[in-house]
C-alpha cells in the first residue's frame, strides 16, 4: 500500500514538472548611471538614473530617477532628502 502510494505521488510530481514548461525567449537590459557630487565636507548630491528596455534594448519598460542631497554629520550620520521618479 505504501509503495502505491509513492507511485501515485511520483506520477503526480512527474505530470506537474511537465505542466510548467514554457520555452520563451526574454533577454532584457539593465542600465544604471549612480553618479555622486561633492559640495564641501558636509554636503554632496547623488542621483540613481535605471534604464530598463527589453527584447535587448528593442522596447521601453521602465525608467527610474533618483535624485537626493545628503548632510553627512559624521562618519555614523548620513541625512538625505530626495526624490523618486518611476515611469513603467
């Protein structure tokens, strides 16, 4: 009874394994530009630019802009204001 049990689970595995097979194609780009800008010892500005395109820079997916201004009281303290723009 057991070992009928194991089958049925095995076959059961078996099927679902092949239930999720889906040959695509999908090749994507990543780009990120994270320049930063120092203004004296205590202040700098940073921006995150991401450009994502997919079918290998063929489409537009998503374009993220991140700009902020940080106060660096210390070598512990790092205060930022900033901004988040995401375009999908």
């Amino acid at each position: 009874m057991k070992n009928c049990i194991k089958l049925i689970l095995l076959l059961c595995a078996v099927h679902m394994s092949n239930a999720q097979e889906q040959n695509r194609s999908h090749s994507n780009s990543w780009n990120s530009f994270i320049p930063t800008v120092k203004i004296d010892n205590s202040f700098y500005v940073t921006s995150e630019f991401q450009f994502r395109r997919t079918h290998f820079l063929q489409e537009w997916e998503q374009f993220i802009a991140r700009p902020a201004i940080h106060f660096k009281k210390n070598k512990t303290y790092d205060f930022a204001l900033g901004y988040s723009y995401i375009r999908n």
